[in-house]
C-alpha cells in the first residue's frame, strides 16, 4: 500500500471519530530507529492552519519516543486551536510518544497496542568512545542497592560515589538528575491539560517516572487504564482500520526488516545482469524513516543509500557506500 490508499483509511476514521486527523509516524525498524524531533513542527502547524470548522482533533502517533519537548510542543500548539484532543495508537508509543499521548483528552489503542515508562535515558560516551545509555534511575538504584546491603561505612560509601563518576561524568549525573525532574514536571503538565485533579496527575506521573523498572516495559491497554489514563472504550471498526495503517506503514517502511544498508546493495548488485568488470557502477535506494500525513498532504524524510561498486577481475566486488540524510519531502 501507501499514502494514496491510506487516504481512504484515515476518510473513514474522521468520518466515524467526525473530526480531522493527522497522523505521525518514525520508523520502529530495527537498526534505523529514528526519534520524534523538533523539524516537523513547523510541519505540524501548517496542516493545523489548514483546519477550519473542528474544534476536535485527533493524532494517531506510532513512535519509539525522542525528544520530550517536542511532545509539549505539539499538545501545546493543539491546545491553542482545540478544545478537545485525541491520541491514536496503533502498536507502539513509548517514551517521548507516551508523553505526547497524557496530553489528551482520551486515548485509544488497539488491543496490540503499547505505550511505556517515562524515566529519561541519556547517550554518553565511555572512555573507549562506546557510546552507552543510562537513566536516572540507575543512578538512584546502585546507591539503592548499596543501602539494602547495608552499606554505612563512610569509607565504602566514598569509594562507590568515586566509582560511578569514574565511569559517569559528574556533570551527567546532575544533567540525568535535571532531565528526571523535567520529565516528572512535563508529565503532570500536560496532565493538567485536560484533568482537573492535581494529585491523580502526580500519581500517574510518579507512577510512569519511577515505578517501571525497565525502559522498553511495554504499557498495555489494560494497565495504562488501570493506573488513570484516559482509555476509552474502542470501536471495533476503528481498531480494524488503526490495525490496517500500522500493517501499511510496517510494509512501507519495513518494520520488519533489520536496517543493514550493505544486504540492501548486494541483493541489488546480484540484480544486475549487465555487471561489467573493472567498471565503477552507482545504484541508489531508499528509506523511509518518518512521515506526517493527513487526509490531505503527505510529507516524508527518506535516507538515501548510494552504493559506488567494481566488479574486479577475480569476480569480488569492492563497495563504497554513503548513505544521504534527507530533510522533509513532499509528494503532493
């Protein structure tokens, strides 16, 4: 499939939801997953322009998650033009697209669907130059730990803080401490959006900041009712066509499939049937790795593989590959 038939799936949810929708996407694909970032707004705010008779809207957003700022962003440009909000979630919306989603007024999901924990996790770079991540409740786990085994010696006390910032830049540490108190504050913020009582908007928040011990813990529908979200009660038809555009978007940008852009050319390469050798031969692919749509544009950032190859006399093959970022694009 693509954007011109899943034109008619998103026609059919606005007609039964009767209000526009408008869709964001970045890839989940294994080895290209891209984050949530801040240049689709302006993106966003020129479909939201476009908007005229509704003072609804829905967002169906399928996302590993990002840059939170970017969901505050969104729920508060939203909330300057509509008085009621909607979140869609077809498979999975974690991190930074589960904070997007608190800032509606209802949430639905398919019963497939996931949204997860909150508690921020930073990339850092080790001695070695690994890049690694760590969040902040790791941090606050180790000396945890250190006290459940009763650790009061000041000296055993003094060597663990030596080596974690052995490892951990003092500065990262206070950076995680600082992106822990921003993304507790962020979540009862847009809580407070559409709820009224403060204190279920912190019991929610602490409970996404700190009562899942694992990032990637997937939030199924009945829990994240469960714990005071807004779940309502789900149309069969809508989950059948949110079922529907999470297959077409899987297909299209190959969920499915592992990145690995050096299987991606030699499957081309095999292709040729007029490989010549000694010849510099260039071959081209691409990935899609986000999109925005509505019923009415589509806009997309692809990356662009470009594969330069020789067949040499002794039938190897020698490749150069470059792979081209792309900004957003259009088809319309």
């Amino acid at each position: 499939m693509s954007y011109q038939n899943r034109k008619k799936i998103y026609e059919q949810i606005e007609k039964i939801r009767k209000r526009p929708l408008i869709a964001y996407v970045t890839s989940i694909r294994p080895g290209t997953q891209v984050q949530m970032a801040t240049d689709v707004i302006p993106f966003f705010i020129k479909e939201i322009n476009k908007i005229k008779d509704s003072d609804s809207i829905d967002l169906l957003i399928l996302s590993n998650g990002g840059d939170p700022l970017v969901s505050w962003r969104i729920i508060s440009i939203l909330r300057e033009k509509f008085k009621k909000i909607g979140i869609l979630v077809p498979y999975t919306a974690n991190s930074a697209a589960t904070l997007l989603a608190l800032g509606a007024d209802e949430i639905i999901m398919h019963p497939f669907a996931n949204l997860g924990p909150l508690d921020p996790q930073l990339n850092y770079q080790d001695e070695n130059g690994k890049i690694k991540t760590i969040g902040y409740e790791d941090i606050v786990k180790y000396f945890d730990f250190m006290k459940e085994i009763g650790t009061n010696n000041e000296v055993i006390i003094q060597q663990s803080i030596e080596k974690l910032t052995k490892e951990l830049p003092p500065t990262l540490i206070g950076f995680a401490k600082r992106s822990s108190t921003l993304g507790l504050t962020m979540c009862q913020k847009l809580l407070l959006t559409h709820m009224t009582d403060t204190t279920k908007a912190k019991k929610i928040a602490d409970t996404l900041n700190n009562n899942y011990y694992h990032h990637g813990y997937p939030l199924p529908k009945k829990e994240a009712e469960e714990i005071g979200l807004p779940i309502i009660k789900n149309d069969k038809l809508i989950e059948d066509l949110l079922w529907d555009l999470y297959e077409d978007y899987a297909a299209e940008m190959d969920f499915n499939t592992p990145y690995n852009p050096e299987l991606i050319v030699m499957n081309k390469i095999k292709n040729n049937s007029q490989l010549l050798p000694n010849k510099v031969n260039i071959i081209k692919a691409n990935n899609i790795i986000a999109c925005l749509e509505t019923l009415g544009m589509n806009y997309y950032i692809d990356e662009e593989i470009i594969a330069r190859y020789t067949l040499n006399n002794d039938m190897s093959i020698t490749t150069n590959i470059t792979i081209k970022p792309s900004s957003w694009n259009t088809n319309n």
